[in-house]
C-alpha cells in the first residue's frame, strides 16, 4: 500500500534543511537533541499526529546525503 507524501509548507521544508545541518553541525551533543526535538514538534503540528524524536533522527540520517 503506498503511503500518503507529507505536504508541509515550504518556508517548513527549508526550515527542516536548515536544522538537519545544524543537527549534523552539533555533533553528539545535547544541542543535537534539541534540534531533533524542535523538528518533530513543528511536523506533529502538520501532520496532525505525535512524531517521535527518533523518527526525525531517521529522517535526518536517510536524507544526509540527499541535500
């Protein structure tokens, strides 16, 4: 079954970009955490259903490369 695309906003997807380098940048530390924790704040807003901190570490990890 093919899943639903995510529709944010755009200023909300550069937004994400923006933090995923941040994320990155912080390395280990707990200034990390709280990037991913801001993230996953702003997508529950969109999508209307918690998302968990871990998910947008995934998110981040998969999409490294893609940017």
């Amino acid at each position: 079954m093919p899943r639903k695309q995510l529709e944010v906003p755009p200023a909300v997807a550069r937004q994400f970009i923006k933090d995923m380098r941040a994320f990155f940048a912080a390395g280990l530390s707990p200034k990390a955490d709280a990037i991913a924790a801001q993230q996953a704040w702003l997508f529950s807003q969109h999508v209307h259903k918690a998302v968990k901190v871990h998910e947008v570490k995934e998110l981040f990890y998969a999409m490294k490369h893609q940017v």
